[in-house]
C-alpha cells in the first residue's frame, strides 16, 4: 500500500477553536492518546508565543514518551530585515527540543507586501534562511506555505517561488496551506498535481474548513500526489476549523486504501475524538461521521428492516472498523421492526409476541404525538419496555410530589419540594430544599431513596433541556424535557412531557434514577427483573 503520514495540530490549531482552552496537563492527556491512535507528528504548540506552550515543552522532554509520533513545534520565519540566527522566534523553536520543526512562510503576495510589508525577494529570503537555519541544527523541518492557494491563483510563479526557496533551504517537508478555507477540490486537485511535478520534495496538504471542504480537498491532494496529511481531531480550529482527522484518517484508509495507522489503531479512532471533546470540555458533536453517536444510527422503520437483515443495506462501512456500533432508534417514524430490534439488544425477546409488539408501537407513536421523543431518549424507551414485561418491579413508586417556589421579602427565591415514594413495603416522605424547583425536587427524591440505595449519590445531572412544542398556545404551551445523567462511568438521556414543566422534569428525573437503579447492583437486590 502506498503510505501517507498524518500530522495533528489539535494542540495548536485546535486550541484556537471557540470556547476550547486547554491547560497544560489537557495537552499531555490528548498528546498521548493521539500516540496512542497512531499519529506521526504531533505539533504541541508555538514556544514563545505563551507561557504554556513553552512549559509544555520544558516538560514534554522529561515527561513526555511517546512510542509513535514524533513531537513538532511550531513557528514562522525570520522576521524581515533580521539575521536567522538573531530572531528570538527562530531560536525559541530551536530551545524547543523537539526533533521536527513546523515553519510557517507567505505565499500569497498579498501578505508579503500588506501584511508583513517587505519585498518579495526579502520575504524569499526569509523563507530559505530560516528553513536552513533549523536545518543547521540537524532539525526535521516541515514548511508550511501559508495561503498558498489563494497565493497560486494569483501569482502562481511566485508561489512557486516560494516553495523553491523553502526547497533550497532543506525543508523534508513542503505543505500547501488553504488558509482561507475556500478553495473548490478541483482548484486543490490541479494546484497540488502541478506542485508535485514540479518539486523532488514530498508534498503536505493543510485545509480549513470554510467551504465544508477541508476533507474533500485533503483526500483530493493526496490522490493527486500528498503523502503528508494535516488536521485536527474533530475538526477543531479557528473560525469553522481545520479538516477533521476523525474523517481523513478512516477515508484514507478504507476507502482510498492507503495505508496511514494499522487496524487496531483505526478501531480506536471514535475513543480518541470522544476523549479529545472531553478533555476539551465540549459537547461530541453527535453527527460527526464515522465516530458520531448517530453516524450508525437508523431510524426509519424501512431502513432498520433492512439493516437488520444485512448491515451493508443502509451502513457504508462496519461501525465496529472505527469502534463506533450500531444503534436503532425508536420514534413515530418507527416500524415493529425497531422495536423488536432495540428489545433484543436489551435482551428483551418480544419475537414470539406480536400483539405485544404491536401494542408498544401504537404505545411509543401515542406518546411522542404527546411530546415524548425516545430517538434522544434511549434510557426512557428501554424503561417503556421493561414496564411491560410482568416480571419488571420498579425500584420505586412515586405517590406524591409537591413542589413550592416562593420570593422572600429580600427578593430571594426559595424552593421547596415535598416527596412520597414507596420502596418495596416501606413509603418515604421527604423534603428538600434547592436553587430552582428541578433542583429542589431531585435533592427530595435523592434523599428519599438514599436509604435504600445510597449508590444514587454517584448520579449526576450533566444536562437538562426544555423545548416549547406548540408555542401559539403561550405558557399553556406543551413542554419536552431532557435531561441528561451520568454516574461517572456512562451517560444516558431521558424525557418527560407535560403541559407542566415541573411535571414533564419530575418524569425525566423519575426515569433517570430509576434507569440507574435498574442496572445497579442493589437495583437487581430490590427486586429489579431487568
């Protein structure tokens, strides 16, 4: 197979994506999962351009071992008019001590004269004395030529001119940079095929994403003779970000069947994109492809007939190849078939009961006709079906709640809610006092069932969503409620729906906890038939 090596800038690129800001022990977490994945060159940062990206450094020499990748650091060429040897930039990446330098120049005229505001032939000159430089300290070095498609299309011979100096310099690498993210896949097809005729060099390719096709110009570059790929996981960048590696790597790999991480690697690959978003503190987009949580999940009554009789029906790929799976979803679009699959992946077989069957999917359509929505609240449908099982005891019963919100003379809201519920034979009344009356409930049903499963204490609500559904009706309005928990290990979602928001959240609250219960230890105790 022909081999393409691929060069993360999550640490760099990634960190300049809106609303993520990555310490310095967030770098060594990621720096060592991408190790992990199969990356060849990770690029840590620019050293001197911040205090943490130069103690990151500082450290990664003594902390950081890394069994695969090679670490980068990165920085631009010498400034105009100052020596190589002399540029505090130049010399911050050398103190770097890294065994690959990343150095960014300018192709495109337009930043050589209005934005570094030199000459073209000192801005040459620049490019080949710094590349040179770090090569004089027995560096690797990978050119970045910055706005080089933008620089092509308006003056190619000097873009080219560009790359040459960079050439004379030693640099191992020459990577194309569509900075601007606009670029069409036919312009970076034609572009990037001319530039490896031209040039002895191997060839990189750097996109963003502004167009929606830093993909499609990254795999189009490699076709066209790019052997050195860059990215972030993700996605992640400045503006609408870079070419996500999440999707490179996996097209690279089997779809143009070019060997860039082995297959044990690739099956890592959704872990690695959900573990860089936590790190980073945000939300996994559920839609990213191949390592999404909807990117094998089917809806559509026809499709899970189909897939259930031959995968390769409705998904382009096994989802297992990318460690993702397969998920059926349950909603009023969905035929029986859904729900005999999703209870058979419950280990509920409801095969030899048809009118059961039939019954749950009148039951599930009934219900989202009421607001309900099971497709985003899988924990709730798998409680939907475990209720209609005659084995199911519920680890508790709710009897009565009453929750009151009143404003203190001070202007201080207060709430407070009230609980009854039954365990077995035993009935617990409590209450509880909170922020919001969502906060004051959970806090009187938490501390009713406290006694009897105290492993309650490790959920955590880590989201909480109200949609209007008919908002001409005004505050009469039907609500949905999401909620989201955790217990530190998984995650899962449930739903309730009402005219009345404390209701349509006491539901998903309700089905949260008991949802854990049901697949806790002392559920199973109480008397839980799951």
């Amino acid at each position: 197979m022909p081999r393409v090596v691929i060069y993360d800038t999550t640490l760099r690129d990634g960190a300049q994506h809106e609303g993520i800001s990555l310490s310095l022990e967030d770098k060594f977490k990621i720096a060592r999962k991408l190790d992990e994945l199969g990356i060849h060159y990770i690029e840590g940062g620019w050293p001197g351009a911040n205090p943490k990206d130069s103690e990151f450094f500082r450290r990664a020499r003594s902390e950081l071992r890394l069994r695969h990748a090679k670490l980068a650091a990165f920085g631009s060429t010498r400034r105009a008019g100052v020596a190589a040897e002399n540029d505090p930039i130049l010399n911050e990446v050398v103190l770097a001590g890294t065994p690959v330098v990343a150095v960014v120049g300018k192709s495109w005229v337009l930043h050589v004269t209005e934005v570094l505001r030199t000459t073209r032939e000192e801005n040459l000159r620049m490019i080949r004395d710094s590349v040179a430089y770090l090569k004089r300290h027995g560096l690797e070095v990978v050119y970045d030529a910055e706005h080089f498609f933008d620089g092509f299309r308006a003056d190619p011979e000097y873009a080219l001119a560009t790359l040459r100096a960079a050439a004379e310099g030693g640099a191992d690498w020459l990577v194309l940079c569509d900075t601007n993210g606009g670029s069409l896949p036919s312009d970076v097809r034609a572009i990037v095929a001319r530039v490896v005729q031209e040039f002895r060099t191997p060839i990189g390719i750097h996109t963003h994403n502004d167009a929606e096709l830093a993909v499609a110009n990254t795999l189009v570059a490699v076709e066209a003779g790019a052997t050195h790929v860059q990215g972030t996981i993700n996605g992640y960048g400045e503006r609408v970000g870079n070419a996500n590696l999440c999707s490179v790597i996996p097209n690279l790999k089997l779809k143009l069947k070019i060997d860039c991480i082995s297959d044990e690697q690739l099956a890592k690959l959704t872990e690695v994109s959900r573990f860089v978003a936590e790190v980073a503190n945000v939300a996994h987009p559920s839609h990213l492809p191949y390592v999404g949580a909807s990117a094998f999940a089917h809806k559509a009554g026809l499709h899970v007939n189909a897939v259930l009789k031959t995968a390769a029906s409705f998904e382009h790929i096994p989802p297992a190849l990318v460690g993702n799976r397969q998920r059926i979803l349950v909603s009023e679009l969905s035929g029986r078939s859904n729900i005999l699959a999703k209870a058979r992946q419950l280990g509920i077989d409801l095969s030899d009961n048809e009118a059961e069957a039939r019954r749950l999917t009148e039951e599930i359509k009934r219900l989202e006709h009421q607001g309900f929505q099971f497709d985003a609240a899988e924990a709730s449908f798998e409680l939907l079906l475990r209720r209609s099982q005659p084995a199911y005891r519920a680890p508790f019963e709710l009897l009565h709640f009453l929750v009151v919100v009143q404003r203190a003379s001070d202007g201080v809201l207060m709430a407070e809610a009230t609980v009854k519920v039954r365990v077995g034979d035993q009935v617990m009344h409590t209450a509880a006092e909170g922020n919001g009356p969502v906060h004051a409930l959970d806090s009187a049903l938490r501390k009713a069932l406290r006694g009897f499963y105290p492993e309650v204490g490790r959920v955590q609500l880590t989201d909480y969503k109200v949609r209007v559904l008919d908002g001409e009706t005004g505050t009469a309005a039907r609500v949905r409620v999401l909620i989201e928990s955790t217990d530190g290990e998984r995650t899962w979602t449930t739903v309730g729906s009402s005219t009345n928001i404390i209701e349509a959240s006491w539901l998903a609250l309700a089905d949260s906890l008991e949802y854990f219960l049901v697949h806790s230890r002392n559920g199973h105790r109480a008397g839980v038939q799951p």
